[in-house]
C-alpha cells in the first residue's frame, strides 16, 4: 500500500482521552499521554487534553474525570475533528464510554493501544493495554459510539507506523466533517439522454447533504446582463490564461468561457455552495456557443470539485477523494477496453479534468459534439494524456429501493501505456478489474468513476461504513 507522506493536509485539531486503571503503573499514563501529544505535534496537528493538574496524571480513570474531559472537549466542539483514545495501560473501560457520551461530539474516535515490552513485564512496567483495547471497544459497542482501529492491535505513539494510522484517521475525520453539512450546487437539468446520473435529493438530505438547484437559464442569463469589460471578466480571463494553453483558440470562446467561469463562482459563493456539477450536454453549446470544461477543470484544481452532466453522485465522490488526500479530483468514464489485457482499460472524458492529472494540456475544442452543434461553439476542454501515477477511485450512488446511499471503492494506478485520442484520457490498471466490472454491472452503478492520484481507500471504507452508515464495497483484487 503506497503511504500518503507526500500529502500536504491542514492542521487538525484531536481531542485526546487518556485511558487508565488505578492499580496499573502511574507513570505509563503519564509518559502514554506525553508521547501521544507528540506524535500528533510531529504529524502537524493540534490536541485538547486534561492537564496533569485537571485529573492524576492527566488521565480518565473516573466518572469524575470523565465529566472534566467531557466539558473540556464540549469548550473546544467547534475546533475537535475527531477523538483519540490512548490506552497506555489496561485503561478504565466506562470512563473512557462516558466522557465520549457527555461530550455529545459526533465525530470519529480512534483506539490505539500501547505495546508491552516483553523484557519489562513486571508489575512496575505491565501494561496490558493489548487486553484493554478490547474491553474499551466492547463499552463503546455497548453505547453505541462507533470508532475507528489502528492497523495494529498494539502500536507505539512514537512509532513511524502510528504517523500512518494517524493520517488515516485525520483523512477519516475530513471525510466524515467534510460531509457534514455540505452544500452542493445542481446548475442545469441533467441531460435527458443521461438516466444514469438520476439520484435521490432525499437520501442526500438525510445524509446531511444539500442539493441547491440553479435553471441552466439563470445563469445565462446573468452573463447576457455582464458587460466584457467588467473586473470579474477580466480577472478570470488572465487566470485562464494563467491556467491553460489557449494558442489557436478563437477570443471570443475565451472570452465566453470568462464571463461563464465568474457568473458560476459568484453565484456558489452567494448560494454558499462548495462544489457544483453542471449541465453541458448539448445545452451549453447549442445556446451559448462554448463547454464549460476549463472553468469546471479550474474550480477542480482548487478542490471546488465541478462535475458534468449534473452527476450530483459522482461529484460527491470526487469531493470525498480530495477531502481524504488534499488533493484534486476527477470524474470519469469507465470508456474503453485496452487491447486484450483484461486488467487494463481506458479512462476518458471530453474533458474538464484538473491539470493536475495531466502530463500535457491544452484548451481545445470537443469533437464529439463539434459534429452536431459546429466546432466553433465546442471551445474549451482541456485536452491532454493523463500522467502516470497511483491512484484511488469511487464511486457514491443513491439506491432509492433499498433507501440507501451505496458505492464501491479501490486502489489501482494510471500507467503509461500509449493511446492516441482525443479529450482527457489515460489507461488505468486494476488488479481483478474484470471481477471489479462485473460488480458494477450485476449491480447498476453508474459508467462515471472519481479518481484521485492518493492512496486514500482505507479511509474512505473507515468513514461510510463506521461513520456513515452507507453500503460501501471494497474492491481487493489478488494479483
């Protein structure tokens, strides 16, 4: 599994509970919750914990304790993302239950448990934290508190393998908090021939997401009334720029591609919508001469994840994606076979992929749709090979019989094997991939895949299956 030390996330902030058992050694709840702060300070993060003057040694050992580290963390509920549970010792199971339960934080919780040291097994330096780490998790069972595990049932805070479980974790807690409260923006009515896309606003809304729907006509209607000279075109006519070759592109189309680009933006922010999928299919086109592809692959690149085609379902997974890894995302089709190699296949779309995904790029017009509405009113994909690299996809769908939000994710990488097209297209392998198909198929997922360059699916599985609640398939292949 490729490790995420290369991701750049912000500063996060934990909330830190200390576990330990009156009987069992002092002095290893005080160095456990020592080395915990540590391992949090060099990973870059924040932490809220008792003060060795708050409670004996700065732990919960108590329901007294428990009711100081619940108001403490209730002082700090705006900052804390999620909670860590430090077992340096056996660790007291219903305070450590309690003080989770009268926070009233709903927010990830992870259980990490110290190592013993075979040679220093005395009643001075006995830990059986390896034994109280399941005690723990059975109370927050019985609560009703769901939490996440380290990939080791014992690992040392200090160690390089804790720094893996914590970034995780933290990946955890941006998917789960990022989720919380999301607003989507819907320009546009999905495109009649597009069934595929359909989705249920209710399961969202009852996920504690937002669909906030725009009439495709509003918008062009606001950039009618915007004058070509106004400050907002201009600035997203040098970002463009800035962004994108554009050498061979007609002015005009540019120009189109501005004013749409700022009439869109200044809408989300008075919206207070964070991401957005768009209709394009032929809309756009036909009545305003121009695909929106290049503002919708700038928005991406700046983590406003853009969809087409109002695919509402595959956007929320591109946001997921870049929640977990910091970085940006794309949506694609699952296109084409890749010769006779049954592990291999095409990923393409016309394209508004973000530039991080590409190894070339230019803005180009979409020659698919060129043939029905006329070349000159298709300018603006970004068009180019997509980079080799690792990667992680997914897929978010909404099954309106069973009354669930569903989806499948896994890990696989671009490689660089050669394709002449056109759009924004790569060739991806996937251990299994036909088993993979297969799943999709028998099960009515849609043909568009997020993707991500991370390595980011233990933490998308973490968050919908122990936070979420949604029906989510891991794909693991063998070879």
């Amino acid at each position: 599994m490729k490790t995420r030390k290369d991701v750049k996330v912000k500063s996060m902030t934990f909330g830190i509970v200390v576990g330990s058992r009156g009987f069992f050694p002092g002095h290893l709840a005080a160095t456990g919750r020592d080395h915990m702060i540590r391992a949090l300070e060099k990973a870059g993060h924040k932490c809220v914990v008792l003060g060795l003057e708050d409670t004996q040694h700065g732990a919960v050992q108590s329901f007294e304790d428990a009711k100081k580290c619940a108001a403490l963390f209730k002082k700090h509920r705006d900052d804390i993302a999620g909670i860590i549970v430090t077992l340096p010792n056996f660790g007291e199971e219903r305070p450590i239950a309690d003080t989770l339960r009268l926070s009233g934080l709903k927010v990830p919780v992870l259980i990490q448990a110290t190592p013993d040291d075979p040679q220093k097994m005395s009643i001075h330096w006995r830990r059986d934290s390896f034994c109280g780490k399941m005690s723990a998790c059975n109370n927050l069972r019985q609560y009703g508190i769901r939490y996440s595990l380290t990939k080791s049932h014992c690992v040392d805070p200090l160690s390089d393998e804790f720094q893996e479980d914590l970034s995780r974790f933290s990946a955890t807690c941006r998917i789960v908090g990022g989720l919380q409260g999301l607003r989507i923006g819907a320009i546009g009515a999905r495109p009649q021939a597009f069934n595929t896309v359909r989705y249920s606003e209710k399961l969202l809304e009852a996920a504690g997401i937002s669909v906030v729907t725009l009439d495709l006509s509003e918008i062009l209607g606001r950039v009618a009334r915007l004058d070509d000279g106004a400050s907002i075109v201009t600035e997203k006519l040098e970002a463009i720029t800035n962004y994108i070759s554009v050498e061979g592109v007609p002015h005009p189309a540019i120009l189109r591609q501005a004013k749409l680009a700022a009439v869109t933006e200044e809408w989300m922010k008075e919206a207070d919508v964070s991401i957005s999928a768009i209709q394009c299919w032929t809309s756009l086109e036909e009545n305003y001469g121009v695909v929106p592809c290049t503002m919708m692959s700038m928005m991406s690149s700046k983590l406003m994840s853009s969809a087409c085609e109002v695919d509402v379902c595959g956007l929320i997974g591109m946001h997921m994606l870049a929640l977990a890894s910091g970085t940006p995302s794309a949506l694609l089709d699952w296109n084409n076979n890749y010769g006779a190699n049954a592990n291999k296949a095409v990923c393409f779309h016309c394209s508004n992929l973000p530039k991080e995904f590409f190894k070339d790029y230019k803005m180009d017009f979409q020659e698919i749709i060129a043939g029905t509405v006329g070349k000159d009113n298709t300018y603006g994909t970004v068009d180019g090979s997509i980079k080799s690299g690792h990667m992680t996809y997914i897929r978010v769908s909404t099954d309106d019989a069973s009354g669930r939000i569903c989806g499948y994710v896994g890990e696989g990488k671009f490689t660089d094997d050669p394709l002449e097209t056109f759009g924004g297209a790569g060739v991806v392998e996937i251990p299994d991939m036909q088993k993979l198909l297969r799943y999709i198929c028998e099960n009515g997922f849609e043909h568009h895949v997020a993707a991500n360059f991370s390595s980011v699916s233990d933490a998308i599985v973490d968050a919908t299956r122990q936070y979420l609640g949604w029906d989510f398939h891991r794909h693991e292949g063998s070879s």
